[in-house]
C-alpha cells in the first residue's frame, strides 16, 4: 500500500507551491474534488522508485475557539488518512500562535511528522529558523518551494524509510487479476462485492486509524485467481447500511494505481452526474482498463430506462472503448455478465507485439491514408514498438511525427484498436521525432578536395566571362 503524505499548515505559508513541486511529473494525477473534498487536492508522485500519494490540505484559520473549533473538516481528514505529515512553515513570517497550536495539535496523533520552513530565498535561514525550534519538532528542512530549491533533499529525508516499488510481475503472480470497484457513494458498491464474491459475508470494518486502506480480498472463480480491492467502507455481515458507506478519494486513486482493472459502478436511478465523470477521468489519467456497471437497473419503468440509455450514449461518448454493463447488484442480474469483459480489458490491457508487426500495420495503415502535410512537407512515420502495458503505449518514430495532428492520431489509434482488437483500455501513442545526427555539424573536406572545388569555381567564372563578352 502507497504511503499518504499530507501537507499541514495555515493559509499563504505554500503549501500548494509545494505539492506542485512534488507532482510535477508528466503521469501526476492531480484533482481538485469540487463539493466533495473542497479543501484538499490529491496528487500521486514517485520519488527514486518509491511511489505515494501527496495531500494538500486547507489552511487552518486563526480562531478564538482552539484549534479544534478552526481547523477544517477536511484538513482533519487528510490527517487522519496520513501515514507521514509534513508542516509547513513559512520562514519570512517566523513563528506565529497558529504553528504553535498546530504543532500541539499533531503531536498528539503520534504520526511521523517533518517540519518543512518554507521561503528561505531572500532571508538569513539561520536567524529565521531558531524560533522554530520552540516546536519541539527538531531541525526543521529548508525549501523555498517556488524555486523548487531544497524539495529533492527534503523528499529524501522524508521518503527515507519509505520502501522501493516492488516488482510489479512478482506481485500479479500472487494476487492474479487484481479488480477495482469504484464508485460515488450509495450506488451500491457494498452489494456488488459481495455478489461478484457469491456470498455475503464480513468485508471490512474501517476502525480509527485505517480509514483510508483498501480492503485486498483474494478470491477464485472458475479457476483462476482474483484479487479484489474494495473501497466501499463499512458493512457488516447481512446487513448493508449504504447510508453510512464511507467515500475516500485516497482509497479510490490507491485501488486505481494498483488495479488491472477498475469497475466504476454508476447509478442508473439518480442518473450520471460530475463525481462519475471525474472519476472515470481519473481512471483515464491513471490509463487504467476499464468495465461501466450501470446499477439499480431493476425496478425502473420503460421510459426511464430508455432514458437513462440515452443519457448513458450521451454522455459517456468519450469512452467509445469502454463495455457498458445494465446490472442489478441486488438482484443478481447481469453481475455474472461483468466477468467476460473484465478478462477482455485485461488482455487488451496487456498487449504485448513484436516491432516488426506493429511496424507493418503503421506502414499499412500510412499507405491507406497518407499522414498530412506540415509546412508544406509531409509527416513520414518510419517505425513503431511497443512502449509499455496497462495501458498498451505504442511508440511511433519518424520525421516531424511529433506534430501530428489530433484526427490522425485518432484514425491510428482505432487501426491498432481494430486488428488487436483491444476492448475497454486507454491506448496511448507517443509520438517521437527521429533527430539529424548531421545536424548542426560543418562539412568536414579536406584540403585536397577544397583546392579543386577552387578551380572548378575560377573556371566557372572564366567560362561565364567569355560567353557575357
């Protein structure tokens, strides 16, 4: 499991400088959870092989009533789903009330805790330092964040005990397909699990200090072997109270990360709103494989369910790849139908070919439509290979192929769609131009060759003389 790394303090001391800082890899998935989680954005990072999840909070207020009365909802939250806390500092200002009584506040939860001083450039550090060391929380670690200067030896200290990615092969021979079931709260999670698990049975209590892990369920059907990874909260045995399913942002972007495949569980009653959009968007960032459980099917009249099909066409049109399910998780209905498309993406999602073939079907596919022109000369695309899996990430090398166009990109991406006939995963191309190794270097002639092109020039000039006379 992904450790959490929050980052606390009051307003304006740059603690979201510094998570920018720290997600600023291309495949950092970043969100802003609007209505939701209006005080927190979560980032997913790696530091030197070690993966983990960032937290930026709110800043906690000044207040007459205690930091129990100022400190925001979601900044207690994020607190509490931290494995490592960082506060922050701002050095400029020095030491205030409000760090003080933070600084009480965290240490009481006997959390790993690093006090990060923000803002050193343009300060004597030493000078503005010494006061901090009142908060009892040892040498606090430089950064002026909005350089970036300071972030990579404080991401060392911090991540110090943190473990290295394991080896994600040895980790599928253990758990075999690991599947992810995600949703919004209440659109029946809870019961999904436990159906795709055929029993009812005792899942997971969230208890203090948990409450942000994944529940990892290892099971087997028909003979192979699954791990489930549930995000859906408290239940217990024969009784599924989804008014009190607890929804967690950080257990549905760890479940993502680790998942083959994720089931995104939507509503049909109340319909597709914006927290379903966001997440299958995160899934899509994440480029994980994908199966739409359209639950609560049952029980509907005609009419809404037409309607409800439309709506689902409409609004999941950027999705063309992904299976639709019509399911009732309650009932039974359609849930065994779920399987066949989650072994689909998960191939799809896993495709492996030879440079030789994928280098044929790209020079099949140019000669049956011809890359544009750009700049009056045309893009040329010499070969590709594979680039990655989960998702399947095609290379593709050539001359200016990095300004192709986004309709052809599209149109090849559905040629590689179509003759592997890949269901229900992102596929990614990228794009990269071959470099003029000549580029930039001076012909080298020697001084033979330069003394006859001299006299080829003086006979040319001779020769023009006489025929201008």
């Amino acid at each position: 499991m992904k450790p959490v790394i929050a980052l606390i303090g009051r307003p304006n001391v740059g603690k979201s400088t510094l998570f920018n800082q720290i997600t600023k890899s291309r495949d950092a998935l970043v969100a802003d959870f609007a209505g939701l989680t209006r005080d927190r954005k979560y980032g997913d990072a790696t530091y030197q092989n070690k993966s983990f999840i960032v937290v930026d909070t709110g800043g906690i207020g000044e207040s007459e009533g205690g930091i129990d009365n100022y400190m925001a909802e979601q900044s207690k939250t994020a607190i509490n789903e931290a494995d490592i806390i960082i506060f922050v500092v701002d050095a400029r200002a020095g030491l205030l009330a409000s760090d003080e009584q933070i600084a009480r506040e965290l240490r009481t939860l006997g959390k790993k805790i690093y006090l990060v001083a923000n803002k050193v450039d343009g300060v004597h550090a030493e000078a503005a330092l010494v006061e901090f060391y009142k908060l009892g929380m040892g040498e606090p670690l430089q950064v002026a964040a909005t350089h970036g200067r300071g972030v990579q030896q404080m991401l060392e200290d911090v991540l110090a005990e943190v473990p290295e990615d394991e080896n994600p092969e040895e980790h599928d021979k253990d758990t075999g397909l690991r599947l992810a079931i995600i949703g919004r709260p209440n659109v029946g999670k809870s019961t999904l699990v436990n159906r795709l698990l055929g029993e009812d049975r005792v899942v997971a209590f969230d208890q203090p200090g948990t409450t942000r892990d994944s529940i990892y369920i290892p099971f087997e059907r028909e003979g192979r072997k699954y791990t489930l990874i549930d995000t859906a909260g408290v239940r217990r045995k024969g009784k599924v109270d989804e008014m009190i399913e607890k929804f967690s942002i950080v257990k549905t972007l760890q479940a993502m990360k680790d998942a083959h495949v994720v089931v995104v569980v939507v509503d049909a009653r109340e319909g597709i709103v914006e927290q379903d959009l966001h997440l299958i968007g995160y899934a899509l960032e994440a480029g994980r494989a994908m199966v739409i459980a359209i639950n609560k099917w049952d029980n509907m009249s005609e009419y809404d369910r037409k309607q409800c099909k439309l709506d689902v066409e409409r609004r999941f049109d950027f999705i063309p790849w992904a299976k639709i399910h019509l399911i009732s998780a309650l009932h039974g209905t359609g849930v065994g139908d779920l399987y066949p498309s989650i072994h689909r993406a998960y191939e799809s999602a896993n495709l492996k070919v030879s440079p030789a073939k994928l280098t044929q079907i790209l020079s099949d596919a140019t000669e049956a439509h011809q890359p544009p022109m750009i700049s009056g000369r045309r893009i040329k695309m010499r070969y590709a290979h594979m680039g990655g899996q989960n998702p399947p990430t095609i290379v593709i090398h050539g001359n200016k192929v990095d300004k192709t166009p986004a309709d052809y990109r599209r149109y090849l991406e559905n040629v590689f769609r179509k003759v592997y006939k890949l269901e229900g995963t992102p596929v990614r191309i990228d794009f990269k131009t071959s470099e003029n190794p000549f580029e930039g270097r001076k012909s080298q002639v020697d001084e033979r060759t330069a003394a006859r092109r001299r006299r080829y020039i003086q006979k040319f000039k001779k020769a023009e003389k006489k025929f201008n006379r």
